[in-house]
C-alpha cells in the first residue's frame, strides 16, 4: 500500500478538497481499493465521507497515536493507496504523520504569504527524508501570480504539471459528499484532478524504482 500524506503550514491551501478529490480521482482511475484517513481535529474530510452517498473510497478513524498500527492492517487487508488529511501547522505530531508517507503533496496557493510558507513544510520532508511535490491551488486564469509561483516553487522540489484553479464546483462538491469528478466528470476541474492524480502516481512509481537501485545488494 503506497500513502499520500498532504500537509501544508499555511492553512486554506485546499488539503482537505484535494485528500478526497484525489481518492476519488484513484478510484475511477482503477488504482482502488483506497483508504481515507482524517488526522485534523476539525475532521472536515471525515464530515465529507459522512455525507456521501456511495461506498468508496473507504474511511478508517484513527489518531495519530495509532497511525502507524491501522496503516499496517489496511495494507494487510489490501488497501492500493491511503490518503491522509492533516491539520494547517507544523508540529511534532505532523513530523510523525509525513513520517509514514511514500509521498508528501504540498498544496499552495499562489500569493507571497503561501510561498513564505512552503518553507518549514519543506524542511520537515527533507528531515524525514520523504519524497515530496507541490500542487498550485485556487489559481486564477491567466495570472502571472500562479506562473511566478510555479517559478519559486521549482527552485524547491518537483511542481504538479497540473494547476488547481479556483472555481466554485470545487467547494460546491464537498457540501454533500461528492467531487467534481462526479458532478461534472467532463469539466475542467475534474480534468485537473485527474490530472494531478497522474502526477501523484507517477511521482510514487518512480521513486518506488529509485529506491530499489540505490537498495544495496546481497550475495
């Protein structure tokens, strides 16, 4: 089982839209069966899941305190991929979160206070040696502010080739438990999700590779 954890210090980054909106994106992609998991004590993504009317992806409760154990069961109950939610700070019990991940996305939106922010986010990744990405959200159309924030971004880390742009159908998804996936699977906002799934993916498969050739060999 391969886990995306999304984690961001700045807060209304979209974490929470994006965890379901790429569980459903791996759903309908066929890279199932997927698991949600809430580590925000404002357990947004939890009221969701609450409000949706079909089966999957699944939702398993857990603190962080016991993070480590579930994610092990789920694996062993064959779980492909686990998405995890986490709170708008970086603290200690973020570190043992991003810990676990096999890739750290990093939603940011683009404004100077967002870029400020990206720097502790990154910090963590690097010190717990986890492969990362960022993803620009809540873009408007045509502003140079989102080119200028890919721009900085890259200087850092690997940027999603796919742009997050701030349209209502997002927020109006997450109201009764559905994507945009769903609501609209041909617009342009389910494409870009579809999109950054694809990235995600991608981003895992390699490093999954990386990491077997620069695993030293026995005799």
């Amino acid at each position: 089982m391969q886990t995306i954890v999304l984690a961001s210090q700045k807060g209304g980054a979209g974490k929470t839209t994006l965890t379901a909106h790429l569980a459903i994106a791996a759903e309908k992609a066929g890279d199932s069966p997927c698991v949600l998991i809430d580590t925000d004590p404002q357990a947004s993504l939890a009221a969701w899941w609450n409000g949706r009317k079909e089966d999957t992806p699944a939702f398993a409760p857990a603190t962080l305190k016991e993070l480590s154990s579930i994610l092990k069961s789920l694996e062993a109950a064959g779980y492909a991929y686990a998405f995890i939610d986490t709170p708008p700070a970086i603290t200690e019990s973020i570190r043992a979160v991003v810990k676990l991940a096999d890739f750290v996305l990093i939603p940011t939106r683009p404004s100077p206070h967002d870029l400020r922010a990206i720097g502790r986010t990154v910090e963590l990744a690097n010190e717990t040696s986890r492969p990362f990405g960022f993803v620009v959200t809540q873009a408007k159309p045509n502003s140079r502010l989102t080119v200028q924030a890919m721009a900085v971004l890259s200087t850092h880390g690997v940027v999603a080739p796919s742009i997050i742009h701030d349209r209502v159908d997002f927020a109006g998804s997450m109201i009764d438990g559905r994507s945009v996936l769903e609501i609209d699977p041909r617009g342009r906002s389910a494409a870009e999700i579809v999109e950054l799934w694809s990235f995600v993916k991608e981003r895992i498969a390699e490093n999954h590779k990386k990491r077997k050739q620069d695993k030293p060999k026995t005799r």
